[in-house]
C-alpha cells in the first residue's frame, strides 16, 4: 500500500514539474479551428480562393448594387450619364421602401406573381410526372433503350434559345406545321401565340418539353441506385405494382426528387428565354412572368426605370429564398436529412 502511495505521490509530482516548465517555456495555446483548417488544408483554401473572389466581384457586387438602386427613385433621367464630352452627375434620391411598398400593394406586381406561380406549379408538376414516367419505363429492359434514352436526351442538349425559336415556328398562325396539320384534318387553325389562353399552353408546352431530360435523367439515376433486393422481396410480400411504387420506389427516389424539384421550381420561376423569346410577355401582358417584367422595366419602357426594375428583382430573390427555406423546414419535418 505505501509503494502505490509514493508512485502516485511521485506522479502527481512529475504531473506539476511538467506543467510548470510548460509554463515556463511559453508554450501557446492550442490553435483554433480555423488557423488548423487554413494550415492543414492551405492548398484547398488557394485553389478556391479565385473563385470566391470572381463570384463575389460578378454575383455580390450586382446584388449589392440592385439593393441600393432599389432603395432610390433611379431611372433614364436621373443616373450619371455621359452625353458627349458631358458627364452628367447621378441625381436620383434615397426613398426608402416606397418601391416595395408600391410594388407589393398594386395590382400589377400581384397579378404578374399569380401567373408565375400558375406557371411555375405547372411546369415542374408536369415535368416530374412525365420524367418519372419515362425514367421508370427505360429502368426496365426494353429493346432499342439506348436509342430512346439518346431521343428524351436531345431536347436538353441543343441550345434552349434554338429549340424556342423552332417552337416558335412550329406555333405560326399562317405557316406553322401544327396548324398546317390540324389544316388537313379539317380542323381550322389555333391562334397558339396570339391568344392569351393558348399563349399559355404554348409556354408550358416548350418550358416542359425543355424540363422532362434533366428530370428524366435525374430520376433514372435514382431509380438505378435503389437496391434490386427491395423489390424483390415487396413482390414475394404479394405486393402489387402499384404498393412497390409507392412503398419502394418513391422512399427510394426521395433524396433525389428532393433536389430536382427544388432546382426545378428555381429554374422555372426566373425562366427568361422562354417567354422572352417565345411570346416576349404577349399578348398583352398575358403571358408576363415576374423576371421578364423586370427586365422590361429596365430596357423595354421609355424612361428605363431602374430602381422599380431592381425592386422586382429583390422581390423575386427573396421569394425563392423564402420557398427554399419552407421547402427544407418541410422536409426535415418529414424525416429528410436533406
């Protein structure tokens, strides 16, 4: 019993010694979380560095810009400008949150915002249902599946701007091919861009003949990382089509069709080509979508109204902002580690 008391005694006293020179020595306190990420992982932070930087000077000096602007009575006939040799000085002023408020309490920003989200909704329900339809039959072996899977592909490899403008033709009220088919079938022509009804159709129409490869694709890749054993045992279980469907394949696809459908609805909300160049908000303002009423607040109306164009622009931003956050709060409250 005594030899264990000094050998503890001994050490406590080593313990001291060793605590006193590491005082005595000035040794530095551990170092913080980041100087070890910056000194382990150096070669990482210099690699990345540019990017961040280039990011920062095209995307955060813009928004910063946009957020001011939005903040001013900005337009054609106040912002510095250069007539000739003259350079005429900015003389717009600060007006605090009249544009927001002037925005969201009149009729044309809320009807344009109902259509966008008509437009939007419809767009990525339709898409995911057709790409999750045409994932699930070329999961399966089928002849020729290849050749099918590089035919859903091709509208997602030519250039979206193309493949509006071919649509346009095709939509021709005289000469257009759909109605030079509905013409042979004694069927009279549909004015497809000249009415506001069938204007709409039209832009869905291209919007998800555009969509469903990106979401074909996606969800092909889901379909083929579910485990073959789920299904399986669901059939010896006695499950019927249907209950695999939904008890084995949805639960499967839900990290990917989480993901699809948010980028989607991003994608879709601020679609610019499609309209633009399809009806350019036509007829009327039927078919206006809020990022193409933006812009022609900017380059469109005489004088060019800046600060209301970049109001429309931070609305829209924190209306994506806020779905994405409802959208992952939603899915955590469903168990989603997303």
């Amino acid at each position: 019993m005594a030899v264990h008391t000094s050998q503890s005694v001994a050490k406590a006293a080593g313990d001291d010694v060793a605590r006193g020179r590491s005082r005595g020595t000035g040794k530095s306190a551990p170092p913080s979380k980041l100087r070890r990420a910056l000194s382990v992982h150096w070669y990482a932070w210099t690699m990345v560095a540019p990017v961040v930087l280039v990011i920062g000077v095209i995307i955060g000096y813009p928004l910063v810009r946009g957020i001011w602007l939005s903040l001013t009575d900005a337009d054609e006939r106040n912002v510095a400008r250069s007539i000739g040799v003259n350079k005429m000085p900015a003389t717009y002023e600060f007006v605090g949150l009249d544009n927001y408020a002037d925005a969201l309490t009149g009729n044309q920003f809320l009807g344009t915002l109902g259509w966008t989200l008509v437009w939007t909704v419809s767009c990525v329900t339709i898409t995911f249902c057709l790409g999750m339809a045409l994932a699930n039959i070329l999961n399966r072996r089928i002849a020729g599946r290849s050749a099918y899977r590089m035919a859903l592909i091709l509208p997602w490899a030519i250039p979206g701007f193309v493949s509006v403008f071919a649509w346009r033709f095709l939509y021709n009220e005289n000469n257009g091919l759909l109605n030079k088919i509905l013409g042979g079938a004694g069927i009279d022509g549909i004015p497809w861009l000249n009415d506001p009804a069938w204007a709409k159709f039209s832009v869905i129409a291209v919007n998800v003949w555009l969509g469903v490869p990106f979401m074909m694709v996606a969800l092909l890749g889901g379909l083929q990382s579910i485990p073959s054993e789920q299904y399986e045992a669901a059939e010896m279980d006695g499950a019927t089509a249907w209950q695999r469907f939904r008890h084995v394949t949805l639960p499967g696809l839900r990290p990917v069709s989480t993901t699809v459908v948010l980028l989607s609805t991003i994608w879709t909300f601020n679609m610019f080509p499609v309209i633009f160049l399809l009806t350019r908000g036509g007829p009327g303002e039927a078919t206006q979508i809020l990022v193409t009423q933006a812009y022609k607040f900017s380059f469109e109306i005489s004088p060019r109204d800046f600060a209301q164009s970049s109001t429309w622009g931070v609305l829209i931003l924190v209306l994506l902002m806020l779905f994405a956050m409802v959208y992952r709060r939603v899915l955590r409250t469903q168990g989603d580690n997303w």
